[in-house]
C-alpha cells in the first residue's frame, strides 16, 4: 500500500500478512499444477494412478485452512475494535455530506467547505450525517471510511500527526480557486477525503481535502476565523426556487469559498478566460453569457474547470431573466 | 449406410420433426437440450452487450478527466453494464445453459422434471429482459443507481427505476422455476443405479444451487414491493425523508444477491469438477468433500451477506458476527481448489483446450477468494470497500471464476451439443489472449484500489493514471481473445469436422450417448453400476485398440 499517516497500523499489518499468506498458497498452488503438468502429461505417463482421496491430507488441510482463516478474522476484529473506539479526548467536528459536497462544522461555529482544518497530533472524531442520500468519508491516507446517511449519525475517527501546512499558506490557497486547489492534490501527502458510496451525477468530484495545522497555528485560526460563514446573502424565494430547481448551490457557492464550479460572488460583469473549443478567450459575464452558459454548458468552459462537466439543467427563460437580476446583486 | 447401421443411430434431437415450423420449433419446444441451446444463444447475446457497456467504460477511463462521455452517460454505462451482466447473463448463466442440457442426460433422464415449466422460465428471462431493455428508454433519464439499485437515490433519481428492478423480478422468477425443476429432476429421474453418491459433481452443484435459486430468490421479490409501495403508494420504508431505512434495502438486496453469487460460481466449480477427471482419466480427489462443500458453501451462502455493509452504519457487533461467518465461507472453497489440484497428481494429464480453461479457473478464482479473505477482514475492508479493489476481486471471481468455467463447458460439451468440432489450436491460442487480457485488464484495479481509487468515478486523480491506462489496453487483448473464441466456435458450428460420441474419453452418462443425442435421450434407460469418475472401462479400450490420437501420444514417448 501506499505510503500511509495512519495510526491504524494494524490495517497494513494485517494487509500484509495476509498477503504473505496468500502469496504462499497461490504459489504453492500453482507450482504443484505446473509440476503435475509436466511430470504427469499423458506422454510421459500413460497409465494414470487410481486415488479416491486422502483422508489424512485432506483433514489435514481442511483443520490447517480452519485455523488460518480464524487467525485472520482476529487480526481484522481487533483492528477493527481500535478503529471504532475513538479516544474520550478526541478533537469532534460535525460532517456534513449533500450531493456533492463535504462541509465541516467546528464546536465554535466555524463552517467550511471542502476542507477540514485539524490540529496536530491529536485524535479527531467525525460524527457525520447526510442531507441526501447516501455518502460514504473516505480518508485513504488514515484507512478509514463510513457510509454517511441521513437516517443516523455515524462516527469514525483518526490520529493526526505532524503539520501539512503553515497557516499563512493554508490562507493563501484557501482563498484560491477550486481548481488549483485540486492541482496540487498530490503535494500535500495525499490528505484527502473522497467520497466512496455512489451518489449520482458528480461522485467522482466529491472531494474535501484534510489541513493538518500545528497547535499554534490550529489555535490561532480557531480563535481568529469568523464563526459564520462570511456575509449570507440573503436568497429573495423565487431566487431561491430556481436555485433548486436547477441545483446550481451544489457546484457554486454564493459567497465566494470555493466549490466545483465557479463562485457566483461578483459573478456579473467579471472577466475570466474561457476555453471555446479550442481556443482561449477572454470574455466578461454579462447577461449572453449566462444564458449561453446555462443552456449550453459545454459551449464556454472557464479555463482550468476543462475536467468538470456541468450537468444540462431544466431551467427556462424566465428562470434565467430572474437569475441574471439577482447576480447583478451580488458584489 | 446399411439399414442396420442406420437402425442404430437414431435421429439427433435437431433432426426430429417438431410440430411447429421455423424457429417456432425452437422457442415453442419442451425439450431441454433446445431449451438449454436457446438459453445459451440468448445469455451469450447479453454477455456481447454487457461486454461492449463494459469496453466503453475501459475508454473513458483510459485517462483522468472527462474523454468521450457525459457523467451522467458513464454512470448509466455502469449500471447497464451491472444489470445486464448480473441479472442477465450471469444469474441465469451455466444453470440455465448446462443444466438444461447436460444435467438429465447425466443422470440418466429423459427430460427434466416439468418440460414446461422449463420453457416457461425461459420466456420469463427473456420478458424480464424485454423489461429492463424497456426501462432505459421510458425514464427521463439513463438508469444511474449501479446495479445494486440502492435506496434513497434510487427514489430521487428521474430514471425509470421500478421497471428496471421489475424486470429482475422477472428474471428471479425464471430462477425459481429452474431451480425447482432441477432439484425434482436430481430427486425423481436419476437413472437404476444412480445413487447420490455417484452422480458427476456438475449434478450435486446444480443441485446445491437450485435450493439457493429457490429459497433466496423470493427476497428480491419482496424488495421489489416495497420498492413500488414506496414509489408508488407513499409508504416509507427505505427512504429516510419517509422515516423509512436505506439501510434495511441493503439488507433485503443482499439477503438475495449474496447468495446468487453462489448461484453464480457453484455451477463453475461443478464443470471443472468434471472437466479435470476426464483430462486426467482418473477419479476427482475427494469426491465426497467436494459434493459436501458445495452443499456448504450454498448454506453458509445465506449467513454472510452483511459482509458487504461493513462500512453502511449497520451495529459493529454484527459487522463482527458477519465477517466471522464469511470467514467459513473460504474453508469448503479451499478444499474445492486443493482437490481439482490433488486430481492432477499422479494423473495422465492432457492439455486440451477445456483443461486450459478449467486450470486458469483454479488459478483465476483462488486470487479472487484470497482477494476476498482480504476483503472479509474487517480492518482491511474498512479501508477497501468501495474502491476499485474490490472491483477486481469480483472480476476475478465471477469472470476469471464463472466466466471462463463456462467457456470452458462450452469447448467441452461443444462436441457433444452440436456434434462438431472447432479448431483446438485456434481455440488455445484464443485462451491465451483471454487469459493475458484479463489478467492485464482486472490486475492493476487491485493496485490502484490498494491506493484509495474509489469504484464507479468518472474522473479520478492523476495518480491513479498508470493503473487505468493499463487496465483499458488490457481490456483491449481481453475482448480480442473473446471474439477469436466466438468465431472461432462459431466456425466449428458451421465448418467444424464431425466429432465423435466421446471426444475426449470421459466417463459421465452423457458420453455414452451419440453426438448430438438423440431427441429421446437413452434408446434403452441406462443402469449404473459404478462411479462418476471411473475411467477403468475407457482405459482398457484405449490401450486395446487406440485411437490415431493415442497412437501419436505413443509415439512420442
């Protein structure tokens, strides 16, 4: 496996010695065919040997078989019983899963989306709940993942160990865009969260990425972040009602933190560079664009965003005259 | 021909007049070996669409990022590929196919035991089929829920859903009544003679899965209701803005789907329990612990099906009560693979095109179980479940497992079914593209799955990259090898020499019969008098008059 930063060494402990185990039998398996294969071919050995059986051998291996695979199961409840018990002092964050994002909800009221901030060294606990339908947090550096319902809260949990980031640089790309976000993925140790359980349309996209802070870093954003997400804009209903209509929140955010798609925050009148076709051009969001935008999605594709592919959604013209007013609001 | 010649080769069951014309005589016909031969052109013509859903799901995953297809265009290309392979090919698979057409005359019957019902459940596969055919063009959508169907997104999601998981309604149905057929068939029409401890271990297999078929397939049935009641009454049970559980549609689904994998390879592991023997003309390894696991492996089947939940919310003392119980699974299917591999000690081995097969099972399929202890660990699977590991796993079982035991049935009875052969050398060398192909196909998904590659992703990171790469040009090998075998049975079907009674010197019931059998099967009911896998009588023929065949092997000592 991979190079791991989990606690639960137990899971490639496990993995391994099951391996070697497996390694053994498929090898002696295959080398015991290959003999008989040469050794026993009907040239060589015309006249076959009448054996029924052997009762000796084959309860030899079937208590040998017994034995081995109980000795497994042991090894997998016992890390199992280490990774559901999360320690009484660990760091406790809410998740939340919708189609298609993670957000993280800290005891003080700080909110994020598609990043978990946690401090170093300690045990954080998730107790997590889903909007929709069913997720599953996956954190394949740390080996953990549960299905996240909507019908219960499950928990799972996991020990941090040294910083990833500097707080000022976790600052810097916070503000970023999703996308460069996602460029670097690789770089920071493979801390991220991916979504396991099938959930339609952008699965693959449902991503979140774990910031490991040191104590004081930890603390002073803590302490220093505001406790709400930054200035709500206030959604009129019949904005709010094409919004769901067309499920545009999901990908756009409206005040700027970043999410799949483009942030709707100073949307109107701004400039950004688009890939038509083949060719990179710069355009300015006016009310063309979005229509355009909105009825043929693939047609501009904001440069950097070439790999996400926005659904075609049911909204009209009427629906899009509303939508356009209400981006003109939104500085 | 003399008349007395003539007299002793009664007409093959294809030449018999029937009383309907055309292809009527076909799908209007009792007789089990039609009934077997239509089930196997159809579930074949679903295997080459599964297999193209499958191809297509290979190139868009060749490199990150999106490449040909929509999102929504993969994920229904995933859910196609699933449902149809599963409910339609797999499911019904070399039961349906072989049980049909070898089973009775292995033990010696006419017929099996309700010739009608017989062609009833064949009607019922193929309207169910219609069905769910039916369903991806009614919805406002592709159906995107995976084949599991699971609940709540499959009540949120605009395609046509309840007809989907209606026409698997329609295809378990099919699966009861041949399971209920074949056990009265195994019960009531062994030949005088035959007890069970001499029927071939194809028999026992079919056997142990017609009681599977039976008592596990009413389940689907029942989630079905529930699943229109909800849809369509407004009864919450699996969706939680109704108060009701996704998590009880997992335990329904997989009260029935766990054991149908059973239904799946059981019948696999009986052809190459038959298949082995006769290449090495000697008696199976323990023919007694084989008949007995694969009755235990169909009963502890039924006890396991938690083992795909343990990362679903579900109590951890059952996940730990479920895994324990898997843990009994592997032990009846260790002893199959050390007794087909113990047969071959001492044997007098011929590599023929079907011992190929049967050999790349045992080889395929033990990576696919040990794949699976693997996956039944509770710590390892909390880091496995749902990533592309086990996608390999089941790839490994169900196609290196189920799959290639029966194209490894299909060139062994061959002769038998049709009366002709194929090109053996052909035949080898589509094997090896098979086998090359698959290995390079499935082999890296366990790589990347180890890494934390999630199933069923459109777009994934870069670092994944290599793995998939590999993968999509393995698939490539993979299903050349898989139409070079096609073509080329489909040449011996057409062009193929005229084969004998008893190609390959095996020493079932259904050898002894002419190729291909007479529509009654037996001119004179068979009395048996020894065991399956007694191969005394064929070895004293061959060393008292040898076939050119043998005269060559002699030469060559």
């Amino acid at each position: 496996m991979f190079s791991s930063f989990s606690n639960f060494g137990n899971v490639d402990l496990t993995f391994w010695i099951t391996f070697v185990i497996s390694a053994v039998a498929l090898i002696g398996i295959v080398a015991f065919t290959l003999y008989c294969l040469v050794a026993y071919r009907r040239k060589k050995h015309p006249q076959p040997a009448n054996i029924h059986g052997n009762v000796a051998l084959e309860t030899t291996w079937t208590v040998a078989t017994t034995i081995i695979v109980m000795i497994i199961f042991v090894l997998g409840w016992q890390g199992f019983q280490e990774m559901r018990s999360a320690p009484k002092n660990a760091f406790v964050v809410k998740v939340t899963a919708a189609m298609w994002q993670w957000s993280f909800e800290y005891k003080n009221g700080i909110t994020l989306d598609h990043v978990l901030v946690v401090p170093e060294n300690k045990p954080i606990k998730l107790l997590m709940k889903s909007k929709d339908v069913i997720h599953s947090f996956y954190l394949p550096a740390f080996r953990v993942k549960e299905d996240v319902l909507k019908s219960m809260t499950t928990h799972l949990w996991f020990q941090t160990q040294k910083p990833t980031m500097k707080l000022e640089d976790f600052q810097k790309v916070h503000q970023q865009s999703y996308t460069n976000y996602w460029d670097k993925v690789d770089d920071y140790d493979g801390y991220y969260v991916l979504c396991a359980e099938y959930c339609g349309n952008n699965h693959s996209f449902m991503r979140a990425r774990v910031v490991v802070l040191s104590q004081e870093d930890f603390e002073q954003w803590y302490n220093s972040s505001p406790k709400t997400k930054p200035s709500k804009p206030k959604i009129p209903p019949k904005v709010q009602a094409v919004f769901n209509k067309g499920g545009c929140l999901a990908c756009h955010s409206l005040d700027g933190s970043p999410k799949i798609g483009p942030t709707f925050k100073g949307i109107w009148g701004r400039k950004s560079k688009v890939k038509t076709g083949n060719q990179i051009r710069e355009i300015t969001v006016d009310a063309k664009y979005i229509q355009r935008s909105i009825e043929k999605p693939q047609a501009d594709v904001v440069v950097g965003l070439e790999s996400i592919q926005m659904p075609k959604t049911s909204l009209n013209q009427k629906d899009i005259q509303i939508l356009i007013e209400f981006f003109k609001t939104l500085k | 021909m003399s008349q007395a010649t003539a007299q002793n080769i009664p007409l093959s069951f294809y030449e018999e007049k029937s009383a309907y014309p055309g292809i009527f005589a076909w799908i209007f016909s009792t007789d089990h070996k039609r009934i077997g031969l239509l089930y196997m052109f159809t579930i074949l013509s679903f295997f080459l669409f599964g297999m193209s859903m499958g191809f297509l799901i290979r190139l868009e995953k060749m490199f990150p990022g999106g490449q040909f297809f929509q999102p929504a265009t993969y994920n229904a290309l995933f859910t196609i590929h699933g449902v149809v392979m599963i409910f339609l090919f797999v499911i019904p698979g070399i039961p349906a196919v072989f049980g049909n057409f070898i089973l009775p005359i292995q033990l010696g019957a006419e017929d099996v035991a309700f010739p009608r019902l017989n062609l009833l459940s064949w009607w019922l596969l193929v309207i169910g089929a219609l069905v769910i055919f039916l369903s991806l063009f009614t919805g406002s959508k592709l159906p995107d829920t995976g084949w599991t169907f699971y609940a709540p997104y499959n009540t949120i999601t605009t395609a046509n859903i309840p007809m989907a998981v209606f026409g698997a309604f329609l295809v378990g149905f099919s699966s009861i009544l041949t399971g209920l057929n074949f056990i009265t068939t195994v019960h009531r029409l062994r030949a005088k003679g035959m007890t069970f401890f001499r029927m071939p271990l194809f028999a026992w297999s079919i056997y142990a899965t017609a009681w599977i078929q039976i008592l596990a397939t009413p389940v689907v049935g029942i989630t079905l209701l529930l699943v229109i009641a909800e849809r369509f009454l407004g009864v919450g049970v699996f969706n939680p803005s109704k108060s009701g559980d996704p998590l009880m549609y997992q335990h329904l689904f997989w009260i029935y789907s766990h054991p149908a994998v059973y239904i799946m390879v059981l019948p696999a592991m009986g052809i190459v329990s038959d298949i082995i023997p006769t290449f090495c003309k000697k008696p199976i390894f323990g023919y007694k612990a084989i008949a007995f696991s694969s009755m235990s492996i169909a009963f502890i089947g039924y006890l396991v099906w938690g083992h795909h939940m343990f990362t679903s919310g579900m109590a951890d003392l059952a996940r730990v009560v479920f895994s324990f119980l898997t843990f009994f699974v592997a032990v009846p299917t260790a002893i199959k693979i050390f007794n087909w591999t113990a047969t071959l000690y001492k044997g007098s081995i011929e590599l023929r095109a079907p011992m190929l097969f049967a050999l790349s099972f045992i080889f395929l399929f033990s990576i696919g179980g040990l794949t699976g202890v693997m996956l039944g660990t509770l710590n390892l699977d909390l880091h496995l479940h749902d990533t592309s590991f086990v996608v390999a796993h089941f790839h490994y079982t169900i196609f290196g497992g189920f799959g290639f035991a029966l194209f490894g049935g299909i060139h062994y009875w061959f002769p038998k079914m049709f009366g002709k052969m194929y090109n053996e050398t052909r035949a080898k060398w589509a094997w090896l593209l098979l086998f090359i192909g698959f290995n390079m196909t499935y082999f890296p998904l366990f790589l990347a799955g180890l890494e934390g590659m999630p199933r069923r992703y459109y777009d994934y990171l870069p670092k994944f990259a290599p793995y998939h790469f590999w993968s999509t040009i393995g698939s490539w090998i993979m299903i050349s090898g898989i139409l070079f075998m096609f073509g080329n049975l489909l040449h011996g079907l057409l062009r193929g020499e005229k084969a004998d009674d008893n190609p390959w010197g095996g020493s079932t019931l259904e050898w002894q019969v002419p190729s291909p059998p007479p529509l009654v099967n037996f001119t004179t009911p068979p009395v048996v008098n020894k065991d399956p896998y007694d191969f005394s009588d064929i070895l004293k023929k061959r060393n008292s008059s040898p076939t050119p065949q043998d005269q060559e092997d002699k030469g060559g000592q």
